[in-house]
C-alpha cells in the first residue's frame, strides 16, 4: 500500500515546510493546475472536492471509500480493507 498526497494551490515552500513539520514519508504531488483536483467534481460531492479529501483506491483502481472530512475510524478501516484484498 502507498499513501500519496496531492497538493494543489500552495507553492514549494510552503508545501516543504508542512512535509518538515508533519514528518511525512510518503510522496508529495504537485497538481499544478488543478487537474486532479477537478476530477473528483465528477464523484458527487457537489462542486470541487474539499481540503482534505481522502481517497482509498483499491488494487484495481476503483474508489472504495471517498469523503469530505477527516474521520479517521473511518479511514483506518478502508486502509485495512484496502490492504487485505
């Protein structure tokens, strides 16, 4: 399993001083034109996906679990479901 994160809208410094203060390992994108970010419009969340969105996406590449704020029991069970396919 990898956990990537995708920022849109702040620049290099700004993002590599948030990667320092929360000890990130996992890769950082830059979405620099919103591409991505306007992508997930199409997945009913009404208008453009929020800050943070959190996505699961499986093996397969389907989305098994999306939502609009942290919830992180949530978010652990479809990591470990993810992870156990």
């Amino acid at each position: 399993m990898q956990a990537l994160f995708i920022n849109t809208g702040e620049d290099l410094d700004g993002v590599l001083a948030f990667v320092d203060a929360a000890d990130l390992s996992s890769p950082v994108l830059f979405d620099t034109d919103s591409d991505v970010y306007k992508s997930y419009d199409l997945q009913g969340l009404g208008g453009y996906a929020p800050f943070p969105l959190q996505i699961v996406i499986d093996r397969e590449g389907t989305i098994t679990y999306m939502a609009k704020q942290y919830d992180a029991v949530a978010l652990r069970a479809a990591l470990d479901a993810a992870v156990a396919e």
